[in-house]
C-alpha cells in the first residue's frame, strides 16, 4: 500500500487548490488519516468525477481498515479512469483483506495484463487462488513469480505454503529452511515449518521451532498451539494443557485451540468435553468438520450421536 500522506503532499499543487501546505505537512507527520479524509471530502464535493482523489481516498480508507469504504471509492475512480494500475492494485488488495479471493484476483489479474512482468502481484495472486484451495493454480502462478524475481521473500514463502497445502512437507521445509538462514528468523517462516514437522511426524523438532517462534514473539497463539499439537502427539498432556491455556488467553477464538481441547479430552476419555471443545471448534471454522472425522483421537467418538451432530 503507498504511504498516502506522502502521496498527498506530492500531489497537492496538481489536485488541490485550496489546501494549505501547513495542514497537510501537519496531517504527513501525525498520520491522521480520518483527519485527511476531511479535507479530502471537501475536494471530492467540488470535483465528483476527479478519478485520483477517489483513488486517494480509498487509500486513506484502505490504512483505516475501513475496507468496504475504500472498494467503494476505488470502484468509483475506475469508473472514471479504467486504467489506474495502482487502483486496480489496491482494489484487489481490499477484496483480499475481506476474504473475497474470487474478486481479488479479478483486479490482480486486470492489473497484470497491464503489468505482467510484476513478480509480487503475481505472489499475491497465486496466495489468493491458495485461499481458494487452487493450490495447483497457485503452484504454477508461485513459479512464474519466482522466474522473475528469485530472490524474493515473500514469493518464497508463498512457494513454501502452496507446496505444504499440496501435502509435500519436506519440498515446503527446504524453502523454509533457506529463508533462515538469508534473512534473521521469520516466525511466520518457524510456524509454518513447525506444522510441517508435525505432518512428518517429527513431534520433537516442532516443540523446538515453536519455541525458536515464541521467542521472537511470546504471544503467538498460532506457535502455541502448533506446539500444544506436538505435546499431544508424544503423549505429554498435562504441559499440552499449559501451552493452551497460554494461547487461551491470548486468543479464545483461535479454532485450532478448541480442536487440540478436544483431542486431550478424547484421550483422557472425557467425551463430553471432548464434543463441547470440538463444537466451539467447529462453530469457529467450518473445515474442522472434515478434520474431525479423520482425526485418530476421535475414532471412539465416530459412532456417537452427537459427534455425527457436530460433524454432519
């Protein structure tokens, strides 16, 4: 996303008449945004069809998280100007951070025929089509990406994950590993590599990188409960138990939180506390109905009633 104060004081003779230099140099350095769409506004009022300060104003809209508002303003400066390349861009960002991938990739890809050689679009299209279990689209668009720009980080950790969802867990591990020993470590590269290990059935491994994670950040309720998983699988509850309660009070709506819950309950034969974790759970994250099923704690949970319930 453009830093778009700066984009504001850059362009402030070109598109706005009646602004002065002290207020928006005053807005740059305190980076008040909703303060910005105010006078923002009173431009847009007097020139409706100016496609750059719609434009603008969905970026200021975009660094609010107001997201709705800003695919509305860049829709509206589309109209106007089809051709907008950073528009186009960022309209696709929005659709991304709202979790309309179908309409993500829609912009990304009207963009790329404008720039097709734009290797961290092509990243951010591939991780779209990846949300959308395209992982096989994604793989192709990930190695495009990568055949412009090989160094690239991110490109390479979407390659990572992309090969990961594709169930190819030490392909995904050698590019997390790479990306290690390049850069200081990444705990979104240590999270991803501990659920790897995990599918590998390398449980000791995964309690180190998760610790290598929370030592970077203490709070990671993801890095918990990856370890929590791990714990579960050599058989240690009772420390499994303490590292969720940790990512319990970090993040309660962590769905993950309430399946490793519900796999410790199973093992302890506690059924009925087993199926409440395992519908929060599922009430958080409709995937963890199909998960449950092929899950080897819950094999004695199959024919109950209420698990077919939860599950159905």
């Amino acid at each position: 996303m453009v830093n778009v104060l700066h984009k504001i004081k850059n362009s402030l003779n070109e598109h706005f008449q009646f602004w002065s230099q002290d207020q928006v140099e005053k807005l740059i350095e305190e980076d008040k945004g909703t303060e910005a769409l105010i006078y923002l506004n009173r431009n847009i009022r007097d020139y409706p069809d100016n496609g750059f300060m719609l434009s603008l104003k969905g970026d200021i809209l975009f660094d609010l998280e107001r997201f709705s508002e800003a695919i509305n303003s860049y829709k509206k400066s589309l109209e106007i100007k089809p051709d907008q390349d950073d528009t186009l861009v960022n309209l696709g960002h929005c659709f991304h951070e709202v979790g309309r991938y179908e309409n993500s990739i829609q912009y990304y890809q009207k963009y790329l025929e404008l720039e097709p050689e734009d290797s961290e679009i092509l990243s951010s299209l591939a991780d779209n089509f990846s949300h959308l279990g395209k992982t096989q689209e994604a793989l192709e668009i990930i190695k495009k990406s990568l055949d412009i720009n090989p160094d690239d980080f991110v490109a390479k950790y979407n390659h990572a994950t992309i090969l990961s969802d594709l169930e190819r867990f030490e392909e995904s591990n050698n590019i997390l590993e790479e990306l290690n020993s390049e850069e200081q470590e990444d705990s979104d590269v240590l999270i991803l590599q501990s659920y790897n290990l995990i599918k590998m059935s390398k449980y000791e491994e995964a309690i180190d990188v998760c610790d290598q994670a929370l030592e970077i950040y203490s709070d990671d309720d993801i890095a918990l409960t990856n370890k929590a998983s791990a714990l579960i699988e050599i058989n240690n509850l009772d420390k499994a138990k303490v590292v969720l309660e940790l990512s319990r009070k970090v993040n309660s709506g962590n769905d993950d939180l309430w399946f490793q819950k519900a796999r410790i309950f199973a093992r302890e034969n506690d059924i009925e506390d087993s199926l409440d974790s395992l519908l929060v759970a599922v009430s958080l994250d409709n995937k963890n109905k199909e998960l449950s099923k092929s899950e080897k704690d819950f094999k004695n949970l199959l024919e109950l009633e209420r698990f077919r319930k939860i599950t159905g």
